[in-house]
C-alpha cells in the first residue's frame, strides 16, 4: 500500500534560494554546517539530492544505509543530528528537509 505523500512543516516548504544551488549557502554561512558530523552531513546530502520540490523523502533507512554507507545505528544518530541542528524533519517513513530559517545563526 503506498503512503500519501504529505508536507510535515507548511511553514518550512523549502525553495530554491537566491544563491546558486538547491544547497543553501546559509548552510555554511549561517553555522550549521559546524552542528553536523560527516555522516549527518552525507545524510542531508542524500536527502537533498533525492527529495522533491517539497524537500520531501522517502527513502528506506535500508536504502540510505547502502547509498551512505552507514550502520543503522549510525543513521538514527546521523538523523538526530540534522534534527537536532533544524534542517530535517521526520516521521517515518518521511524526511522532509526544512528551508534554513532566515536570519538565523545555528
């Protein structure tokens, strides 16, 4: 049965910012990128390259284990960290990435 596709956060639909990619560079500008380690940073990576236009995400936690090349162990670690730091949602099965808040510093 397949699952309805949903917005978790309205408010933080993500959009292509002014600058040059789907990656905003408030990322490293704003110090988010300093919350991360590099398998939440993988994470994020995956899932913006993979989400739709609503940052939206699907993947499996078998699949994004095999694509990042994480334990499971280290994926909900990974996962709580961009939670964490706000640049993910999630409830199973749905990660959605949020748009960076503007005018906040992580």
């Amino acid at each position: 049965m397949q699952q309805e596709k949903r917005v978790l956060w309205d408010e933080r639909v993500r959009l292509v910012p002014s600058g040059f990619s789907w990656v905003d560079h408030r990322l490293v500008r704003d110090g988010y990128i300093r919350r991360c380690d590099p398998d939440a940073l993988a994470l994020y990576l995956l899932l913006v390259s993979v989400s739709d236009a609503n940052g939206l995400s699907y993947y499996s936690d078998t699949s994004i284990c095999r694509l990042v090349q994480l334990t499971v162990e280290r994926l909900g670690s990974a996962r709580q960290r961009l939670i964490t730091a706000d640049l993910v949602a999630y409830e199973t099965p749905i990660y959605q990435v949020l748009s960076i808040p503007e005018g906040r510093q992580a």
